[in-house]
C-alpha cells in the first residue's frame, strides 16, 4: 500500500476534472449498477498513468459526447475496489493503468496498459473520444 500522501495529488488529477473515487467492493457495485455510461480508471502510480493514463482521461471527458458518471480506483491503495472493478472487466486480465467504459453494467470498451504504455495522451484521448462517440 502507498501512503496517502505520495498518492494524493495522482487522485487529485483525476478529482479535479469530475471524477470520484471509490474506495470500497461496494462503491464500485454501486456505481456499475448506475444506468448509462461509466467511466472507470483503474489510477496508478506509475509513469505511464501520469505521462499518458490520467491526462487522457481528462482530454477525452472535453467531448460533445462522454460518459455519464467518472468513477476511479487506486491500484496499489484502494485493493478492495480495484478487485471489484478488475472483476467486472473480465476476459481482461488486470493491469493498471487502464481504462473501461461501460453502459448499464456491461463492460463496452477497454484500453489495457499495453494501449497506454509508450502511446501519447492525445491518441488515447481520441480512441475514447471515439468509443464515447459510439456508445455515449
């Protein structure tokens, strides 16, 4: 587990835009059963999250189009939520950074590090932008 201060202001880059984060298995349950679209970013400490994750996140929500409700959980923080979040993402295999959409409960859209990792933060913004586009 990181401490609350090393990860304060990685939360708070996603926060500041409109993004809540769950701390709980039950959170997220309720969050997935939430009707329309939702957004989840699984927050990472690492660099990828900060150079490419997060801000993608935040370019992708300036869109005619976006999700109804931002939701986000902290891999290596909040293990509880991100294990209920990393379930609803099945086939997917976990990995953080990433990024899911989902409508009505079902996941729609999944961008796994291997999609983040090394891709500039405008190109993933544009292939949510595209995904929100579609399903939003």
């Amino acid at each position: 587990m990181y401490p609350a201060e090393l990860v304060k202001p990685m939360r708070e880059d996603l926060t500041k835009v409109g993004f809540e984060e769950l701390h709980t298995a039950e959170a997220v349950d309720v969050a997935l059963a939430k009707e329309g679209t939702t957004l989840v970013v699984v927050n990472s400490v690492c660099g990828c999250a900060a150079a490419n994750a997060r801000p993608a996140a935040s370019m992708s929500i300036k869109n005619d189009k976006h999700p109804d409700h931002l939701v986000t959980v902290f891999a290596g923080v909040d293990k509880e939520a991100v294990d209920k979040a990393r379930g609803y993402m099945i086939p997917f295999p976990p990995s953080s950074p990433c990024i899911a959409l989902f409508k009505d409960g079902e996941l729609v859209h999944m961008l796994e590090r291997h999609h983040i990792e090394g891709r500039p933060a405008e190109m993933i913004a544009d292939n949510l932008k595209d995904a929100f586009n579609q399903v939003c």
